[in-house]
C-alpha cells in the first residue's frame, strides 16, 4: 500500500470539524477507523473521498494535492 502525506487533510478536518473526532462522527465511522485512514494503516475508498471533499468544503480539483501528496522515500 502506497504511503500518503495526510498532514494538509488532517489540518483542514481540524479547522472545519474541529476534531478528527467529530470527522469521524459525520463519516460514520469509530475514531479508531479514521485514525487509520489518516495513518496509512487503511487506504479511502472512492465515495469517501467525495463525501470528505463535500464535508470539507473542497473541491474535487483539490484532490489530488490533500489524498495523493506522496510521503519521500529515504534510500
């Protein structure tokens, strides 16, 4: 599974949500579940791409900068 920077993603649900808690009340999901998603332990699934851009206030153009920013690889 490829390795996601999230930090961008994890800072706008903070500032709009207010916790990643409450993100993940309006998700659905336990907290536990969006803790895992923003850890790479779990990849998102399309529709919750849309629906977290739609919660967020982002458009889908946005995208790619808050879900695919790549974490470097040391060698």
């Amino acid at each position: 599974m490829a390795k996601y920077n999230y930090a961008k993603l994890t800072g706008k649900i903070v500032e709009v949500f207010g916790s990643q808690k409450a993100y993940a009340r309006f998700m659905g999901w336990a907290e536990r579940t969006a803790s895992e998603k923003l850890n790479c332990n779990s990849e998102f699934k399309q529709g919750e791409i849309v629906k977290t851009v739609e919660g967020l206030g982002l458009s889908f153009a946005d995208i790619p900068e808050y879900f695919f920013a790549r974490i470097a690889q040391r060698n």
